[in-house]
C-alpha cells in the first residue's frame, strides 16, 4: 500500500498546515520544558525522568507517523475507513477489562511507563467512517433513516468510552454534528437540541421556579401575540411583568407561579375558541415539555458522581465550592494567566506553573504556562494560531473535488474546535473542568500522535486532490 510520491504530487503538499502543525508542536514542548525546567537543562532534555524528555521522544515519533502516514496511497484511508472504526470500537471495549486505571478513568493501555489511551483511535476511526458514510451517493442526511444511521455510528463510541468514565473525550464526539450541518442535517434538531441543554442549564443555575416563570413569560407572549386586538397583547404582557417582578422581589413565587399557569390556560383556551386548536396544541406542547425538562433537570444532577457534580457547581455556582478543594484548580489557573499581565514574566521565569500551584499544569491546563511566561501577546499569539489553523482546514476542505475527503476535513476541523474551545474556556472557567488536551501542545504521546495522524491524512488528502 505504500507508495512513493512522485515530484508533482509532492508540489501540491499544503506547506501551510504542515508550518502550523510545526509551530504548535514546538509551542508546546517550549511550554512543557519551562515547567520541568531546572538547573540542569541538558539532563532534562534527553532524560526519559521528565515529561520534556519523554514528550521528545513523542515528537520524534509524531513526526516518523506523519511521514509514514503521507507515504501511503490516498485511497488506504477510504477503503480500510470502516476498519479502523472497528479497532477503535475493539479497543474501547478492551479497555474496559485490561486498562490502567489513571485518575479514577480506565482509560488507558499501560506499556512500561508509556500509556495509550484508544480513545484517540476512536475518533480517527469515526472520522474516516463517518466521511466515507456520508460520501456514498445513498446516504442523505435529509433521509430520517439515513440520518439514524449516522448518528448511531457518532454515538456508539462515546457510549463506550462513558464506561470508563471520561466525559471529555465522550464530549468531542459531538464535534462529527459539525460535519453532518455541512452535509445537510436539519438545523431544527440543533435548535432543538441546544434550546433544551440551554434549558437545562439555566435550571440548575437559577432553579425550577426561575426557570418555570421565564418558561410561562415566553408562552403567554407567543400566545398572547395571536390575540386580535394588540390592547389584550399589551394587558397580558404587563401583567406578566408586573407578575415577574412580584415573584422575583417577594416571598409570594408560588402563588404568582401558579397565577400565571391560569393565565395561559385561560389564554390557550380562547384561541382554541377562536380555531387556533393546532398552534395551541404546538405551543403547549413545548411548554409542558421545557417545564418538565427544567423540573427533571436537578433530579439528573443529583444522580450524577459526586466528582461530576463538584464540576458543574465549580462551573456554575463557584461560591459553593471550597477553595483548597474542587475550587482550586480553576483559581490557580486564573491566577495564573492574569498574573502574566500584558508581556508576561518570561521564559522560563513562571512561578505558579513551575512550582505545582497549578494541577497538570502540563497536560490540561498547559495554556496557563503560556499566559504566565508570555501573558496576553502569548495567549492572543497560540490563539491566533488554533483559529488559522481551523480557518485553513476549512478552506482546504471546500477546495476537495471528492466528497470523502471534503466530510474527513471537515470532521478533523470540528475535533480540533472542540479541543481548543474546551480546554481554554476550561483553563479560564468558562466550561466545566473535564480534562481534555491542547492539540499538538499538551504533553501527552497518544494524543499528539492521534492529532498528527489526523493532520497527516488531511494533508495526504489534499495534495492529490487533483488526481483523477
């Protein structure tokens, strides 16, 4: 299967990405160096004692794969695509009886002092079948069946890897949804979809009867809208507000709560009067559906793992949490890229990092080394990368004559969103913490070998892209 690129196709070789996958590396081994570093530099380097070592030997070995990976026929990958996807469904299952157990998740094959977690298989092999699922000319996304089949190839993997449990590598499956908008899903379901995780959010932020009242504003404002005279609109809406504020300022919620059900009962009641019976139907529908999504929604917090829940209060009701404890590694990782001010304190010259202040300052929360040691030139400067990064795989994508390389594209662009979204809002507290890499940038040998596969066969992809 392998073969020798010839010096034409070797022209067509996307200098640009394989520049931005150099640059990232090499960022992150910098970072990875600063935090291990001590006052001997060149013990640190070639010893396999410290993760600069030994992410080293990843590098090297990262760099053998994406050679190897640009050496093989382009059409390896779509015709062992539903091979891989096999393996990758294999190993999550093996995992589960024969991992290493690493931080509570039996995620990972143990090798010596190596570990591989098949996760990263998974997602290859999901993205290569997903492509070449949606590249048959029988597969339509606007085909319910059609539809069916490709999200249960997205969410079977997932599933298994629950079992371990690592919610964030579970979490960037959903990344493939990216890929399905492209080819034609319907956009209903995502607003759908998000309109309920928002829901359900909101819920455990503020609470049912918070919830529940924006809930009854909503309906009573849709319904009130097909009222004839705007004069009852008006009346309705006011009272609503006055209703709202009474609720909000008093200790009388329950009953206004319960005011305003009748209100819309008596509402939805004469537009049925009036022939409105398949709107009113429409509407109460979502209502007492995202009514009972919001009164469901701490019953499914409370049946959560301690762990979990100490995420999403970390995330959402912070005060709650114990500084020293579930707290803390936000409030370091804080501290530590705001201590790094505008130009930062300089290689090397990291303090919070260095010193352990911050937890798996070299894997997770990697990017607080950045914005300690180079501060907001460095953290804008990696940004700037990840968002070209993302913006050229998209361009490199739209430029494919062939269906089956234009949907891998795409779904390696939406893995690589996700990383990078998710591990930076995690680092500052936007989203909960649920330990996901930097692509490319965090230590870690299965991950970054995984992301240079990925990038390899996008790059392999691209330069025969004109090949009949």
């Amino acid at each position: 299967m392998v073969k020798s690129q010839s010096h034409k196709e070797a022209g067509k070789v996307d200098w640009v990405l394989i520049s931005i996958y150099f640059a990232l590396v090499s960022i992150g081994w910098f970072m990875i160096y600063a935090v291990s570093h001590d006052n001997n530099p060149s013990n640190l380097i070639l010893s396999l004692d410290y993760n600069a070592g030994r992410q080293l030997v990843w590098i090297g070995v990262s760099l053998f794969v994406l050679f190897f990976v640009l050496a093989f026929d382009e059409k390896f990958w779509r015709t062992f695509a539903y091979g891989f996807y096999g393996i990758g469904i294999v190993l999550l299952i093996l995992v589960l009886f024969f991992g290493k157990v690493i931080n509570g998740q039996k995620a990972w094959f143990g090798i010596g002092m190596f570990t591989f977690q098949p996760a990263e298989i998974a997602k290859f092999g999901t993205c290569l079948a997903l492509a070449n699922l949606l590249s048959d000319y029988k597969i339509k996304l606007t085909d319910n069946r059609s539809a069916l089949v490709a999200t249960a190839m997205v969410l079977f993997p997932p599933l298994l890897i629950m079992f371990q449990p690592d919610a964030g590598s579970a979490l960037v499956f959903f990344s493939f949804f990216i890929l399905m908008y492209r080819e034609g899903l319907n956009s209903t379901i995502y607003i759908i979809v998000l309109s309920f995780a928002a829901l359900f959010i909101t819920s455990l932020l503020f609470g049912f009867d918070l919830t529940y009242f924006f809930i009854l504003i909503t309906g009573l404002g849709i319904l009130a809208y097909q009222l004839p005279n705007r004069l009852y609109y008006m009346i309705t809406v006011a009272l609503t507000g006055i209703g709202g504020f009474i609720a909000v300022n008093s200790g009388s919620s329950k009953e206004i709560l319960i005011a305003l059900t009748l209100i819309l009962l008596v509402l939805a009641a004469v537009l049925v009067f009036r022939k409105k019976m398949q709107f009113v139907f429409i509407i109460s529908s979502l209502i007492v559906i995202a009514t009972m999504t919001s009164f469901f929604s701490n019953f499914v917090f409370n049946i959560l793992e301690p762990h979990q829940q100490e995420r999403i209060n970390v995330w959402l009701h912070p005060e709650r949490c114990d500084p020293r404890g579930s707290l803390y590694n936000v409030l370091q990782s804080k501290m530590a890229i705001g201590s790094g001010g505008l130009a930062g304190k300089g290689f090397l010259n990291g303090t919070l990092t260095k010193l352990n202040y911050v937890p798996e300052q070299t894997t997770d929360f990697i990017f607080c080394t950045v914005g300690e040691e180079h501060g907001f030139i460095g953290t804008f400067t990696v940004i700037g990368i990840y968002l070209f990064l993302l913006i050229r795989l998209s361009i490199v994508a739209e430029r494919q004559k062939l269906s089956f390389a234009r949907n891998y594209i795409w779904g390696v662009a939406g893995i690589l969103f996700f990383h990078f979204l998710i591990n930076i809002g995690m680092t500052m507290g936007l989203v909960p913490i649920i330990g996901i890499p930097l692509p490319f940038v965090s230590y870690g040998g299965s991950s970054l070998i995984g992301f240079t596969i990925l990038l390899g066969v996008v790059i392999k992809l691209d330069s025969v892209r004109e090949k009949d």
